[in-house]
C-alpha cells in the first residue's frame, strides 16, 4: 500500500511534470485542453505531498500565462462561445466542443498520413478523450456532487486508493496518460500542418479553426467547480483564473453564459 | 443575472477565507464595471438581502466585504445605491442595522469622514 501510495505520488508529480513542460514549448496545442487542466492541476494547488503541490503551482501559472496571452479576436470569441452556449441543449454541448474538434480534426489529418505511424492505439485514443470529457462534462453540470467529491478527493489525496473507484480514476490517474496522449496525438500535426494546413482548411474551416481555441463555457465551468474545493488555495486560484478571463475579454461574460447557470445546482 | 451568477458569487462572500472574499469582490466589482448599471444595483440588493438573512456573516464579514467594495467600486455609489436600498426595506431590517453602532456602514463612514 506505501509503495502505491508512492507511486501514485511520483506519477501525479510527474503527469504534472510533464503538463508543464509541454506548455513550455507546446502551449498552444495545449489550450483547447484547458478545462480538463484546471480539473487536473488546481485540486493539487494545496497537495499534502509537498513534490505534487509545487509541481502543480507551477503547471498553474504555465497554463494561466499561456491562456493569458492568448490573443482572443475581440468579436469572434463572443459569436462562438454564444454559439457553444446556446446551441442545442447547451449543458453537455458547450463541453463537447472544445475536445470534439481537436479529436476530429487530429485524426483526419493522421489517417491521411497513416503509412507513417500506423495508429491502431492513438485512433482509439480520441474516442476515449472524447467518451471521458463530455462523460465529465455532464457529470460536472448535473447535480455537481460527484464531480466536488471526485475534486476535493484528488486534491487530499486521501482518497485515491480506497474512494470510489470511478471518482478518482477520471479526475487524478489517467490525467498522465490523457496528457501523454494530448501530447502524442496533437504533436505530429505540428510538422504537418505546414504542408496540409490549406487542405485541412478547406475541408472544414468550422472545425479546423477551433482546435487553439479556448472553450470559454467549459473552462468557467471547471474553474467554478473548484469554488467548492476544501482548499483555499484551490479557490482563491480558481477566482484568479477567472478575474483575468474576465478582464482578458469582459464582453464575453464567462459567468453569464448559459452552461455556468446549470451549476447553480451545485450551490 | 437570472443565470446563477448572484447565487454562486453571493454564496461565496460567506467563504471562511478573507483571501477567497477579496478575490470574490474583486471578481464581482470588475464584473459590474464592465457590465450594465442594473447589475450593479441587482447585486447590492442582492448583498443587501443576504445581510439581512444572515446576520453572523454581516457582523464576522459585512466591514470587509463593503470595505472590498468601495476599494473596487466607486465608494460614494455604493453608500448611495445602499441608502436608496435600505430606504424602501422593511423596519425591521432597518432598525436593528442602524441602532448597532458598530454595524458595517457606521464603521467604515467614520473611518471615510476621518
């Protein structure tokens, strides 16, 4: 049980080790993961494992300059989010979006070149991403217990081994491999996207000019769950999250958005 | 407004921590800077309301949380919009906010008129 323990330990340090260093040098293929970032880096803000904890602060800023920095077009941020948000049933939509289109778009610009990495695991892998966000995503907007408990489990710790055993899985394990994975998928259509990128545009813009995109509503929402985080530190770096998605483009009013009034079930 | 955003701002100004508080506020008044004046108003009667509801967080919390306030927000609206607030609420309310001395407002008008 120690040495689990351990091992846990080094790798939630090390799947945070490698978050960060992959928003050092691939940050904007990183962005539309944002949401299910915050998932994984804010709860561990306060870890007991000082190794974890510091990790985790550091992933935090990374991620936050990154996003920071993002320049947002003025106008087009507000049309798409409204979009996201008002679309069908904006609940599970507004999560969809932000993995969907990396998902979709990763593929199509891999199955075109399968000769070279013949993907039979990294085609499964987009299925899976896309299967456990939104799987999150409506667990997150429906009664807001499971995902508070799952968040508030991750960041103590305490819980890891013995909690519920989809709780944690979701929220703390697999945060490695789905990093790995974000990695391994998104980082080849960088060499490619010089030579497929007008290709890729033409076949379809609408999903092809989202990938860098910040999915605005799922990003609020992810932030907002860490309000009821046991941890100041968790909620107090949520609010500092928000306070400069606010003032980064206020005309977007993140928590006017139609998918944060579902978490009013959460308070 | 009608979203949910009052219910989760509101309910976290009764957050244990002063960091998560001032972060809030701070979150809230930027928020309505950058938004139309019914917001503004709608959350002070909003705040107002949840004083009147919950009197420990108006005594531990209420001084800091209207100091917080008019550090962000234009101090002299919002002792107005609070006076034009607390002028149309029920006597009761009113009455035993004013008789405390050492209610929020009293407090911080001193240390304003000092």
């Amino acid at each position: 049980m120690l040495t689990d323990s351990a091992d846990d330990e080094i790798q939630q340090s090390t799947a945070l080790r490698w978050l960060s260093e992959l928003l050092t040098f691939a940050h904007e293929i990183m962005v539309p993961f944002t949401p299910r970032l915050i998932l994984a880096i804010l709860p561990n803000l306060a870890h007991d494992v000082p190794m974890i904890q510091s990790v985790a602060v550091k992933t935090n800023k990374l991620l936050l300059n990154v996003v920071q920095s993002l320049p947002f077009p003025p106008q087009s941020t507000p049309d798409t989010v409204g979009a996201q948000g008002l679309g069908a049933d904006g609940r599970v939509n507004s999560v969809a979006p932000s993995p969907t289109p990396t998902a979709d778009s990763v593929p199509t610009r891999r199955s075109t070149k399968d000769q070279t990495n013949p993907p039979s695991r990294d085609m499964n892998s987009p299925e899976l991403i896309q299967e456990s966000a939104s799987g999150q995503g409506q667990k997150s907007k429906g009664p807001g217990a499971t995902p508070t408990q799952k968040d508030i489990d991750n960041a103590t710790g305490n819980l890891k081994q013995q909690g519920g055993s989809n709780l944690p899985v979701v929220a703390s394990r697999p945060e490695s491999p789905v990093s790995m994975r974000s990695g391994g998928l998104t980082l080849p259509p960088i060499g490619q996207s010089q030579q497929q990128a007008p290709t890729t545009v033409t076949q379809g813009s609408s999903i092809t000019d989202k990938p860098f995109m910040l999915d605005y509503p799922a990003t609020v929402n992810a932030l907002t769950i860490q309000f009821l985080s046991e941890h100041e530190e968790t909620r107090v770096a949520a609010l500092r999250w928000l306070i400069m998605l606010h003032q980064k483009s206020p005309k977007v009013h993140p928590l006017n958005t139609k998918p944060y009034a579902g978490l009013t079930l959460c308070w | 407004m009608d979203d949910g955003t009052f219910p989760a701002l509101l309910k976290t100004l009764s957050d244990p921590s002063e960091e998560v508080i001032k972060h809030d506020l701070q979150l809230i008044a930027q928020i309505s800077t950058s938004s139309e004046e019914s917001y503004f108003r709608v959350f002070m009667h909003n705040l107002l309301e949840l004083f009147s509801t919950d009197r420990r967080l108006l005594e531990t919390r209420g001084s800091l949380i209207i100091r917080q306030l008019c550090l962000n927000l234009n101090t002299e609206k919002i002792y107005r919009t609070f006076a034009e607030l607390l002028e149309r609420e029920e006597v009761s309310f009113i009455s035993g906010f004013e008789k405390d001395d050492n209610n929020p407002f009293s407090r911080t008008s001193n240390l304003l008129v000092s």
